[in-house]
C-alpha cells in the first residue's frame, strides 16, 4: 500500500511538515524527528482492550486521521508506510530489546532499514525509552554521535546488528535485529501476545512518551516525567486522578480520541 498525494499531504501536517519533501537522507532526518515530537508512543488501546491491526490503512487511520500514536509495531509500521510513500526503499525488520536482560528474549520489536543514495540506516520511531533521533547507518564498528547521545551498531553471528548506547563512558546494547523481511501479517501473533499475555509489560498501566525538540516528557500510571534531552531528568508531577491523567494526556501528548 501507497498513500494517495493527499493522504501524504494529511500524514505530513500531523507531523508538523507544510511542504512534501524530497526522498533525501537530510530529509529523513527531518521527518524522523518530526515524528517523534509529534506521534506519542502510547498503550492506550492495549489498556482499553481495543484489538490493534498491523493494517497499513488502520494505522494511518489511527495515527493521522484519529491524531494517536501507538506502540512499535503501529508507529514504525505506519512510519514506514509514510516514507514508502514518499520515494524511500523501506524493509521492516524484528528485532528483540536486549537492554537489561539476562538472556536471549522473544522477538517483540518493529524497525525499518532505509535505503537512499546506496547507504542503509536503522530508522525508528517506536520507542519511549532514550533512542536515537536520527536514523543510525548501518556500519558496524563506527561510532555515530547525535545530538543526544552516541550509538554503534556491531554485528553478533546470533543477533545479528546489535544497536549500542554510549552510557557512563562505557557501551551497552539496547537491542538487535536481523535482516529477514517481515511483512504486516508477521507482527499479528506477537502484538496479540503484547495486548493480552500476564507476562507483557503493555496491558499493566499507562505508558507514554514523546520527544520535544529539546527533551522527552513520559507518563507512567500517574506519575508524569520531564527531561532535557533524552536523559537529563529535570522534574516530575504526580497526577491527582484520572481526570487529571485525561488533561495531561491532551496538554502533553496531544491525545483525545481515547
């Protein structure tokens, strides 16, 4: 699936883009960006009980007709349906969070690689947790600074790329992926086991966050979050009830539709 020019031209508005932009690689940067600080990632519909479609139309229904977001497999999903659109050669690839696990986890996580001018980059936009802003090349060995931190990407005979985060002078990897091509069909059974399994972490609470051009702002249960950049925590309110909850979620997040 394609979206139509007018389609695309709605998808760019609800990310704050007036003009379509070329399938460039500093317009990619531009649009990643623009994405993050605009499209929340939020379990809302998990926690509302309300069945997710890994459909291209149902999320661009829900992310740009309804002004939602969603969780890794919607946002880079419909994401990915937006630079497809627009010009970008896109593969969606699984990929599993190694970052504080002890072993080897199920594979529950979403990324594109993005071809332009020859030269591949991890592009992601489905992740609440500190992650680069700007699609990361797929190099291995190569440090890569961004604004907010500083990645690498090495390669692993089982994991195959493994993403890594510079934290306290020292690397640690945040997740891997490996390059078989998935379709939408491939992330039905394991979003059903995020919507409805006692081991998810996405059905237990509320769980949101987007980017501003300079920090983050999370919200977890009642508890609301603000940082400078990706990291630097800067304060905290704690929400009185869920009325409270309801009006930060507009204030902040941009949801009403919920």
């Amino acid at each position: 699936m394609l979206l139509n020019t007018g389609e695309v031209n709605r998808y760019l508005a609800r990310i704050g883009i007036t003009e379509r932009p070329l399938p460039t690689l500093e317009s990619l940067n531009i649009i990643q960006q623009a994405h993050m600080c605009s499209a929340p990632y939020e379990n809302m519909d998990i926690l509302n009980k309300k069945r997710l479609s890994m459909e291209p139309a149902a999320l661009y229904e829900k992310v740009v007709l309804n002004h939602r977001g969603g969780y890794c497999f919607e946002l880079n999903g419909a994401y990915g349906l937006l630079l497809r659109s627009l010009g970008y050669n896109v593969v969606d690839l699984f990929g599993r969070f190694l970052m504080n696990e002890t072993g080897i986890p199920m594979r529950r996580h979403r990324v594109l690689v993005v071809t332009r001018e020859k030269r591949r980059f991890l592009c992601d936009v489905g992740v609440g947790m500190p992650m680069p802003r700007v699609p990361v090349e797929l190099t291995s060995g190569i440090e890569q600074p961004q604004q907010y931190g500083s990645y690498m990407l090495t390669r692993d005979d089982t994991l195959g790329w493994v993403l890594n985060e510079r934290h306290e002078g020292l690397w640690r990897p945040l997740y891997c992926f490996t390059e078989e091509p998935q379709l939408p069909v491939d992330f039905v059974a394991v979003t059903y086991f995020c919507e409805n399994a006692p081991e998810s972490i996405f059905n237990k609470d509320v769980m949101l966050a987007i980017r501003t051009p300079d920090g983050r702002i999370t919200m977890d249960g009642l508890t609301l979050k603000f940082f400078k950049g990706e990291r630097e925590f800067f304060s905290q309110r704690e929400l009185g009830d869920a009325v409270e909850r309801l009006a930060a979620m507009k204030r902040y997040f941009g949801l009403e539709n919920i």
